[in-house]
C-alpha cells in the first residue's frame, strides 16, 4: 500500500492530531456490481446508496491545519496530510472503493504516527534500537487505551441495564468499537525504516552526541563508553571509532577532580576508578602523579 504520500513536517511547537473514527463496512463485491456497471439491476435504489462512499466534505484540521478532516456519506471518515491529500487526488464528489476507502484510514494512521515519531527523533540524535523500543512501547500503550475503552462501555452498559435502561444504541456503538479494534495497524518497522532512510535516526550520529555529551559532563572510561553504547545497539566498528581515540589520562583527572572530596583515601579512589573501567596500573599511577602534585 502507498502509504508513504506524505512530507516530513519538522514542527516549531508540538501538535495534535484528529483521530479517525469508525465507519460502517460494506460488502465490496456488492459495490462493485452494484455500482461498478457490471449489473445496475441487482439491488433497490437504497441499498445502492447506502453502499457507495462519497466525500461529502473536506475541513482544514482545528489543531494541525496541515491536516484535511475527510468526511464520507457526511459522516467523519479519517483525517490525512495535505500532501497525502494532493498525491490521492482527493476532493468533495470523489467516490471511494472499499479497498481505497481501507487504504485511506491505513495512511491516515500512518501519517499520525510517523509524525510525532519525527516529532520525538527530532528532540536529540536517536539511535535504531531505541527508536524500535520507543515506536513498540507507544504501541502498547495504544493498545492498553482500547482496552480501558472497551472496559468502560462494557461496564455503561452493564449499569443501564442494572437501571432498567435501553441499552440498544450502547450496545450497538459497542460492537462498532469492537469491529474497528479488530483493524489493527502495526507500523513500526515502516516508521523506522522511514526515519532512517530520511537521516531522522543515524547509530553513528547518536554515538556522537553520546560520546561528547558524557565528554562535557563527566569524564569515562573507553570500557565503560563501550559498553554503554553497546547496551544502545550500537555496533562494534562504530564504538571502536568513538572511542578509540579518547585520552584515558584526561578522563580519569576529570574523575578524580570530581570525586576526590567523597575518595580521599588514595585505595578507594583507585578502587572506584577500576570500577569505571580503568586499568588498575593506570589509576594507580595517575593517583600517585596527583599525589606528587600535592
């Protein structure tokens, strides 16, 4: 499915997004014969029009006006990117298949998440794996919200009923949220591979901004740098070529500056150090230079 019809939108503030509701389902090979021309006498007037899908109106998103609110048989639809919007040829009049109709609400979904994706890569440099992990955990959430959803109108209805209440329509609109639950979308290998391809996620940049952020604030160890980008999935030749170069010298004085008010036994200070991944004769000899220092 083309469902990348969209531009990147790099925001000066955060924004919103309409979510799309659920629409009724319609039989596409009725459709299809019905008003397709392959048989005009199979079914009444009224059925024929309740199975056709048309955009009866098209509004500029309250939030994000970079989004168009895409109403169909005048009834909210989805909401898409005014990019994806021109790409599909989209406007008022246009009548949709069943399968583009399903292909629409599938961009729209994707248009949404890969957005505040861009949205957070963009905060600082991201590396592949923690993007996955970002992108999984989201979905997750999303999920754990439907389900909290779903518990409440299970329990509405069950207190109506408790009251004495009609319960048809709650009953109805329940079955509907359960029917779109079922249309589940699961865009994170497409998210990421978008946002690397575009440069949006880059290891080897993250590994800069790692190295160099840990450089400004406290000194460490190459073990220890490795080891932290390692745990990030950053690869072994990209470590070696951040790290390598480090002065383990200039590092440890950092540290020894930084701590020696809580390490001023000479032992605990060579133990702490060793601890961060030091050799044990290299911080013997820097503690015993700083000595010599007074």
């Amino acid at each position: 499915m083309e469902i990348y019809k969209l531009k990147d939108k790099v925001p000066d503030e955060r924004r919103g997004h309409e979510s799309a509701e659920e629409g009724a389902k319609t039989s596409e090979e009725s459709r299809d014969d019905c008003y397709g021309g392959k048989n005009d006498n199979c079914c009444s007037d009224s059925n024929r029009l309740s199975e056709i899908k048309k955009i009866t109106e098209m509004r500029a998103g309250v939030k994000d006006p970079e989004r168009v609110n895409i109403y169909v048989n005048s009834r909210f639809a989805f909401s898409l990117d005014v990019a994806q919007v021109v790409d599909y040829k989209l406007k008022v009049g246009k009548i949709l298949s069943g399968e583009m109709l399903e292909e629409l609400k599938e961009a729209s979904e994707f248009g949404k998440a890969y957005q505040r994706a861009l949205e957070w890569a963009l905060l600082r440099p991201r590396s592949v794996r923690e993007t996955r992990e970002y992108l999984k955990k989201r979905e997750m959430m999303k999920e754990a919200k439907k389900r909290k959803a779903e518990w409440d109108r299970d329990r509405e209805i069950a207190e109506a009923i408790a009251r004495g209440e009609d319960v048809t329509r709650l009953r109805k609109r329940a079955e509907r949220m359960r029917a779109a639950k079922e249309v589940r979308y699961d865009f994170v290998d497409l998210i990421l591979e978008r946002l690397v391809e575009r440069g949006y996620v880059d290891d080897k940049k993250f590994a800069e901004f790692w190295v160099e952020n840990r450089n400004a604030r406290k000194g460490a160890s190459r073990k220890r740098l490795g080891m932290e980008l390692m745990k990030k999935g950053i690869a072994k030749d990209i470590i070696d070529e951040m790290v390598l170069g480090r002065d383990e010298r200039e590092e440890i004085r950092k540290i020894i500056e930084k701590k020696r008010h809580k390490y001023s036994e000479p032992q605990k200070m060579i133990a702490y150090l060793c601890r961060q991944g030091f050799s044990y004769d290299l911080a013997k000899e820097m503690m015993e230079a700083e000595a010599e220092r007074g």
